[in-house]
C-alpha cells in the first residue's frame, strides 16, 4: 500500500484536548512528514476558560484568546488546525455538525483518525465530539453519501486518553512512545497558559505512561529509562500480516 | 532490537486445538524463518477424541493416535511440538505444570505467546490452559525465579479463537491475515482425520473472519477478496513507537 | 392464552438486514401460519447500495430498485412488508418515526419482535434503529399514548445478528432452529442481488451457528447433522412456566 | 424427543439454598412427574447455623440436625437429596468431589441443572459448588470419562437467585410462574426453623418477582394478579425451534 | 465547609418516582433540617396513571389528579415540590429542558443530587431524566454558563433503585438506613393511591434492602432488626478525609 | 457504635505493597490513634527484588533485607507488621494460609480492611492475596469456624490501587484525602531503596489522584490547592444513615 499518503486527523472538542491527550501523537506523525489535521469543535470558551471569565472577559474576547493558543499549539505540534465554532457546554450534535466532518474525512483521507471516549461523566461535550467523528467516520465510507471526494477506507480510530481515565471506561490497549518529540509536547503545552496547572499533570502522565510502556514492553527491572508515552484505545479491530 | 530473534509459542490444552484456532499465525511465523513451539498440556485423550471411544479403543491407543496426528499437523504448519501428558477432562492446574512451563519459556525466549481464552463455559481445561500459560510468562520474567536461562521479556500474549466466540467472551482486537499459508494450515487440518467435521467449520470461519478483516481494513464495496484471516485478543496493552 | 393470535414484526433498518438476520426466524413463523410483518425504516440506497453507485445509478433509481428486491425477498418468505422511506446514512431518529412505530405496534399487536442490536461501530443505523423500535415498544403499551388500537401486551424484543457480533456487543442466548425452511431463507437471499457476496457468507454462518446449536443442545460427538441456525439475544427476562 | 425422561439435578453448597432459591421450581418438576434430585455439598454446618452455635450444640449435633430440616423439606417438595458432607466455610473444591458429581450427573441424566452463580462476595462456598457443577456437566459429557452410565446431553444450566442478586452479577432472564406450587414451597421453607427470619423474605421475594413476571409477560395495569415467581439466569443459550 | 448549607435535589421523570425510589432519603434530609426539592419533569399522565385512563377521565383532569397527589406526597415528606410538565411518554430531550435545570441547580446549590438510572429497557423517560439531570450538573459548574447564581460546586449524584433493578444495570453500593422516617415514606406512598399496588411493593423492597443492609453493617446472625432502607448507586467517587 | 475500637487490617501480597498503594491511609488511622496491621503474605524476594538478584545476594540474604525495609516502613507509617513468609512469584493460595488470616480477623478485629486487587495481569500473587483475604473475612464472621475470639463484624473491604489500574480493572470510588500525612508516606517510601524509582511514580501518581480528588469535590477551577490523595475501590456497599 505503499501509493496511500498518510495522514492523521483529531477531532477535538475544545481548543486544548488536542493538546493533552494526543500532542505527542501529532508531533510523530509531523515529523514522519505526515499530514496532520485538528478540528476544534468549539474554542472551550464557557467549559474551559475559567481564569478568563474570573478575570472579566467577555464571550468574544475568550474565543478569540483561545483560538490564538490553540493555533500556536498546533503549529508547535506541525499541525493543521480549523474551527467549527459549534459552541460548548453544551456542545449540541447535529446533523450538520455531522455532514461538515464528512466533508473534512473525504478532504483529508486520514489513514488514523484521534478522538475523545464515548463516556465522560464530568463533560458531556468529550462524548458528543466522539459519536459525531465515529458517525462522520461511517458516513464518510458510503459512497452513496453526497460529498466531494472519494470514499473513505477504513483508518483505525482511537480514543485518546481522558482526564479521569477509570471513570470514563478507558482501558488503554496501545501505548505509544512519544520521548522523541516530548520537548514540541511541552512547547505546545506552554501554548495554553489558561490551563497552566495542566503542564505539570500531563508531564507527569507522560512519565507513568512511559513507565507501563516500559513494563509492557520488555523485562522489569526498575532501571528507569525515562521512557515518555501517551495512552490510547483503538475502536476497531486491528488488521496485520504479522503478530507483534 | 535488530539483535532480538523472533519466536514463537503456543500454549494448547489438547492436541488439536493449536491446528483449528493458530495454524495460519503459526505457518505465517515458521515462513518468516521463526522459530515456533508448539505444548500440548494433553492429548485430548478423553474429552475430544469421541470417535476413537466409539470404535472402541484404549486410552493408549488414544493417546498414541492424537500425539501422530498433532505431529503431522505441526510438522505441516513448519513448527516443533512437545507434550507435556497431563491429562484431560479435567487438565488439573498445578505448580509442577506452571514450572514445566517456566523452563520452556526461558528456553524458547518467545516474542509472541498464543494460547486460550480465560473463559470458556463448555470446556474447563481451556482456561486451565490459559491461566497456567499466563502465570508461567510472568514467573518467566522474574530474575528471582529458579529456572536455567535468562529471564523473559515482554512478549505479548494472545488467546485465539474459542468454539463459541461470544459465550467465551471473545473480543477480537486484531485480525491478521493468513491468505499466503491457508493452503498450509488446509494441509494441517487434514491431519486430524479423527475431527474431520472441523475441516469444513474451520474453512468456513476462516472466510468470515477474512471478509470481516477486509471491512475493518478499507472499503466496504463487497468486491470479495477472499481473504482467509483468524482471529486474537491481546491480554496485554500493545507498545508501539507509531500509530496505524 | 389460547385466544392470542401470534403475529411476528421485524423493524429493519435497511432493505435487506432482515433476510440475512432474521430470514429463517420469518420464515418459520409464516410456515407456522402467523402474521409475519417487516418494516423498513429505508432502502439502504446510500449505506448498503455500493454497487449500484458504482454502476452510475441514480438515487430514485437506487430507491426503487431496492424496494423491488426487498419485496420479492419478503414474498419468498411469506411476510408482509412496509417501507418507511425515511433516508439511511444516516437514518435520524425522531419522535415522528417512533410514532409511526407505535401506530404499527398497535395494528400488529405483535407477540414477537426482531429488530437491531443496541451497538453497532460498524453503522449508526442499526442502533438508531432498535433504540426506536424498544422506544416504540414501551409506548404502545402505555393506555395514556394516543393511537388507534388497544395498549400493547408484553411481546418478546430479540435482537438478530449483526455483522460482526463481538464488536457489536451481541452475546446468543437463544438459537433458532431454521433447518427446516432453509430452502426458503436461500430463496429470498437470491431476491438480493446487489450483496450477492453475502448468500454464501449467510449460508456459511447458518452452518456454524447450526454446529453450535447442536452442541448446546445435546451430546458433542461430532456426528454432523446439517442443522441450520439463527442467532439472536433476549432484550427482556423470558417468562415460562416450565424451565427447560 | 419423547423417549428422553425429563429430570431435574439440582446442585446446592448448602442445606438450605435449594429451598429458598429454587423449591419452586423443584415442586413444579415433581407435580409434573419428573425426577427431581438435590445434592448438598454440605450441611452448611458451620456458616449457617448461626442459632445452633449460639444455642452451644456441637457439630455432629448441627449436621444432623441440618441433615433432618433438609430432608424433610426436599421430601416437602417432592425431591430426592444426597449429602455429600464435604464440609462448609470453607467449602474445598476438589477433583473428587466434581468426579462425585460426575457419577451423579451420569445416573440422573438430567435434562434440567440448577446451581449457584459463580460470583457472590458474601459467600465463598457459592462459587465453589457452582464452579464444580459446572465442570462436572462438562466431564460428564465426554465419552472419555470413566464413570458409569451414558455420556450426558446437554441440559441447560441455571443459576439460581443469590441472597444480594446485583453485588454477585445476577441478571435474571427466566421468570418461572411458581404461584400453583407455591404453597408446597412454603411448607419446605417451615422445615428450616434454624432460619425463620428468611421465611418473610423469601416470600416476599416470590411476590417481587412475581409483579416482574406480570410485567414482563403482559401490559402493565397495576391490576395484581399475586403471581409468585422465582429468578433463574442461563448459563448456556437456549436452543428452541420457535421464538417466544 | 461549615458554611455550606446542605440541600437535596432529586430530578424524578413522573410524579411518583420520587416517593417510590427515594422518599425515605428526602425525609431524612428533611428531618435534618435541609431544604429538600424535588424537580418533576413531567406527571407521569400517559405512562403511568392507568386507572385513570380505564375510568375515562380526561389528559387534563388526569394531570390535575397526579399534581394533587404528587404535592401531598412531597408535603409528607417535607419537601418542596416544581412540575416541568414537559409530558411524557416519550419525556423528550431538549435543550432548553436541559437549561431550566441548570436554573434550578444554581439557584438550590445541591449538596446532594438524586435521579434515576442511565438505562432502563421498560422505560424511555427514566433514562432520558437521568441524562439531563447529568448534563445539567456539568453545566451548572462552568463559570462561562450564563445563570444567574455562582457556579455549582460537585455535589454528589446518586441513581435511585429503579423498579427491575437488575435489567436497569443498577448496583447498589450505599445502602441507606430509613428506618427512622418509614412512617413519613408510607404516609407519603399513600398519597398516590392510583398506584395502591405499589405500597405493599416497596415496602417489602424496604425491608429486603434493610436485611441486606444488616448483612452489610455487622454479623449476620439473623437476628432480625427490622431495619428498613433505600439502594442507592453512585455516579461519581466518594471523596473523603477517612475510610470507613 | 461507640464502643467499637476502630482498627485497620492491610493484606499485602509483598513487602513493598503496603506502602505504594495505601500508605497514606495507614498513616491516617495511626494519627486517629487507631490500630493499623500490616500482614505481608511474604517478603517479595522472587519477584520484586530485580536489584538485589542482579546484586548476587542469595534468597535469605534478600529476605531478611526486605524484612528490614518493611519494618522500617511500616514504622514510619505508625503501623505493626507481621510477615507470614508464604513465599512468592508464586504465592500459592492454600486453606493453611487463609486459616491463619482468619485468626488475625478474629484478633485484629479490623473495622476497615485493605488488599489488591481481584485482576491483575502482569501479576498472580496480587488476585491471590486478595482472594484469600476477603475468603478469611467471609470465614472469620461465621460462629461455627474454628478459631479464638469473637466472629467478625462485616468491615467494608477496599482494593487499593494497582500498578496499572485500567488493566486491573480498578475503578475508584473512594479517593481519600492523604494531605495531612503525605510527607510520613514520603517517609515511609525512602525506607525501600530497592524500588527508588517508585519514590517519584507515587509522588507523582499521589499529585494526580489529588487533582481528581479536587475534581470530585468541589468547583474545578484550576486553582491548584496541592492536595495528594490515594484511590480505592469497595467491595462491598458502603451502608450509612445519610448520604453525603
């Protein structure tokens, strides 16, 4: 398969989850050369702004404040970056919303796609984003479907790691190294100075998902190789010519 | 790793079960040069060896049959076996049996273990099997632990298909493709005369999971490809340094 | 209950799930002499016509070309059929569809219901689907709800088998013995041209789901006997006044 | 299957579960003809006979006074019992005492199996017997096994309703109508002075899962029809040739 | 947190449901001296007033009728009482239901939340209740929400027993002891005699929940108490400075 | 419930255990002035000891040096420790070792009890501790078991938190505010040099349990507050006469 280009989209529902739970997943696929493509559902402008609306900023302002972090968060990331403006808490699912992430699918051809888990009991919007990119996914292989371009194949899709992942149902079955482009992780992360008590969080998520990587991947002898990691879980079955 | 040399185990209640359920893995890992061992914890003596019993013959007459035949199959699907004769219906878990175990892991320095499902409500030596497999590979790794050779890694560990998928609470997450040695694990099915309804079921199986491989690998067009594919679940999360 | 006339009611998603999925179980009702009825909620003509886009046809032409094939594969069964039209891929829920439902339920008065499975990754339809028919379900039994007819009884709501069953969550507690108008089931499978690579997938299943009845049902002695099966799950507790 | 002689084998850890948890359904069998045998693994001399040790009786003196209630109250149902006496909390499973269970199971030939479920956090001894029930259906089934009389069929297994049904993962999917026999389930459950506080509770168990049996057997009107009912749940799918 | 004051909120589908499910929890709130509210989002006048539809009366008067009954229940109880009447059968979803609960949130500040289960197969209305009352909480907490009133802080939410309670997914893990304001629960149950066969109901689930909450507390010596209690299901970890 | 005398009751599969998973809270109920009692099933000389091994030390040499280590942890915790040098990897469950636990219930009378959990992959003697702690509890409550001192109550039973917690099945739904007392588990961690690298990973894990204690607790505005927590999962439900 060696003609398909690859190329990877998150489907994000605030200005900053793509940030934390999959930073380190853009970064490789950048610096594989890949194409890579966030779509922001919203800017997390009620949910997730809470130092600016403490600070008296008005709805427009905190928009405006997020989309320029997160557009320096992407770019640190090597990352494409487009905005629905759907609006959080709530963010309403739509056919609509539906239809335009089938358009971006057929646009973008991604051959791994990242979004957020099916369940959330702190976020309703974490869930909403996840069944409209898992349906768009769906819509985006019928070639029946009317929208510009060819038909989707069939990209793997992951959930990517939740805030409280025991709560949210999350049972991690891939591990993936990231300690070769943590340093663009944090510099995207430093993007989001709204969130800043977030950076040592991840930071330290990172370490003890490397630490598992580590166990899982080979014997344990607590000789601490820094190993840094994100965690994510596939929705679909995986497909291989080889066990490994 | 380029200095690690692939090999492969698997751990089988009965003597047929490693044909019907990893013949395709197993003839796939042989073709690439790997090692692959195959324990048979027992013959199958008693619980599925019905035709035998019926004509009439002994336990040992049994015995020696199913050990020919489970050699012919593995000798066909290019793999080393070795049994360990303790016994069916019910194979009885003991610390002896773990250890035996032990020693073949540190021996084989396996990079991928099979074996059974933890859960199979119509045969109890199934999980016995499994549940002794995964405590010997985590014994294995234990530098403490009294057995000749170094100690394991941390090779993944799969269960293959069981009888009844979903009443064992089978989960496939990865599909792997064994069109280029069907012809192979056809020719170790046809080994095992004394399960011969098992030829057909097993082809049968092997289709469907194939079209379901096709499905979760690219475009759902109904172009029949006729891929031949079986069916795993991991125990273990999957390490990898890119995501697809 | 002797004055209760059995009548069966299939809500089927698309114009062909309910011959692959539930074919034998039709069937066999209308053999018995019962009110078979089938609605379908659409024509499958974006999500499940691939070959006809392939071949250039337009949407009408889709539409109508799939109710053709989906009413002569209702008459080979003996059953009724009702077209909904109200668009697939998606096909969106909506109090109006599940009105219409009620309004069927009421007329039918079904003593037995087959719909979809509740998950489906695979196709946002199905599970759209079977959530309106068990919504439909509890409505009509409600006195309050205004409808023509009297307050639904109690009927049984079996989900039949999807696709790819693990992935859909399905777990078979009930195996239908179809052997006896199997003929009937490959009759109306031949009305379906357009997913002719699925007649010998189908017929496949229906032997290993037939291998598998037999082994719940009696003694496991490999004594094939053609038995030919359907799937499905119980959505409510059985009520019985004989265990068995 | 005329010629088979339907029987019921009903295997209890102690002397007192078959009553509470399943007299119905044993009193049912018996007034239909059949052969209803109950085997108690042990007396449930020491974790359920709270009142007796306080009173300062010995154990000989509490295992024949449980031995007694028991039979009296299996001979109140209609039923034959056998005691095992293996000794209760704990309750060692052993392969002796499932190749006991095996000889039973090849005398009886039953078409029906009740046991406990094999989960329950309050009572170790449940699990135990309910695993060992289970094994000894399997071994019984295999011509291999030494042991009198023809291999067994394949009856269907039930668990029977634990004493807290949601912590021991009890999710009931038959409702059996007990109401015609239930006045003989109340004189067994006077047989068990030892437990008199669960006479009331277990009655108004019967009555609870009798207003679920009207509710899933028919429309909801509120109009009591004092059905009494006791819950079962599959262990195996049930093999039929209609859907009801 | 001494100056926080605890307050109760139960969002309940129909009229009755809080009595049944959690009456005896807003008693005792009540009996503490907490402000104690119940939200109902519909009257329960299609789905569950079946007697009055049987003796003819009209949407309006039935309506009439279940208010009445639904403020004395709640007057007995010592809460405070707020109809939606947003209909049911089906209560459907919306945003601006959602938005008037997040009214009622900033304005009673809830210490502790009380609704129905997430799924339940008899009936639509309860899960749909339970989603919004979910959704509501996480919107109440964003400072960007525009209500009047501070942000929520994150009171605990707990599901009440629904009526099958196994079906409904439900398990208990806090048992509540009400037998200090049982009284207060059934004169409150007999304020809805349109559903009279529902008293003797939940006063023997009472007491069931208060044998197993016996059992739960202390030795289980059978020593009946006559404890009567309320199942409750968390939604969210219990945080706390002791384990206990 | 005045007069009972609150005691803490730690089941530890290995020498370590204790301290990693649930050192704060042992801390805790010594600052309270509770009893607090450690049992380690044996000293983890096999399996997590990798240092020493690889260090030449022989297995007496390693056992008395965990010993050591864990006296000197638990003192700094305030608790007392008692080793049963059942060995592991394996620790084989036995009727001898859990005999021995019931008479510790019986002595201790603990009002809390803490263990492993019931799953964990990557480790056997985890389940296995836990299996024959809550067996011992079950056992030490029943007035017919053989063993000094009064039966137990029923103290609730929590999981502390594996390594891998999404692997093991670990939900938490206690998280315990371990602020006061984190600096003696920092203590307590510094007395195990042989596992310096999990100094920092249950520092860190400590920070992140904290924040989600936050979460749970109260608004989530970012405003760091420090708090350092431990995660726990009940056994059984928590019964209480409010609900909080």
């Amino acid at each position: 398969m060696a003609e398909i280009t690859e190329a990877l989209l998150v489907v994000s529902a605030h200005a900053g989850d793509f940030v934390w739970r999959s930073g380190g997943a853009i970064a490789l696929a950048a610096e594989r050369g890949q194409r890579a493509k966030v779509v922001c559902l919203s800017y997390g402008e009620r949910g997730e702004s809470a130092k600016a609306w403490l600070a008296g900023k008005k709805l427009e302002e905190i928009k405006a404040l997020r989309r320029q972090e997160a557009e320096a968060a992407a770019a640190a990331l090597g990352a494409e970056i487009e905005f629905f403006d759907a609006g959080d808490y709530p963010l309403l699912e739509s056919p609509e919303l539906v239809d335009r992430l089938v358009h971006v699918y057929r646009e973008v051809q991604p051959t791994v796609v990242l979004t957020h888990t099916l369940a959330d009991p702190y976020n309703g919007d974490h869930p909403a984003a996840a069944r409209m990119a898992i349906q768009a996914r769906i819509l985006a292989q019928a070639i029946g479907y009317e929208a510009a371009g060819d038909p989707l194949g069939a990209p793997p899709l992951f959930s990517f790691e939740p805030h409280q992942s025991e709560q949210c149902d999350f049972k991690p079955d891939v591990l993936l190294d990231i300690t070769p482009v943590f340093t663009r992780k944090e510099a995207a992360m430093r993007c989001l100075p709204a969130q800043q008590h977030m950076w040592d969080y991840y930071t330290d998520l990172a370490k003890r998902r490397g630490v598992q990587l580590e166990r899982n991947a080979g014997p344990n002898l607590g000789l601490g190789k820094d190993t840094r990691a994100e965690a994510f879980q596939r929705h679909y079955p995986q497909t291989t010519k080889e066990l490994s």
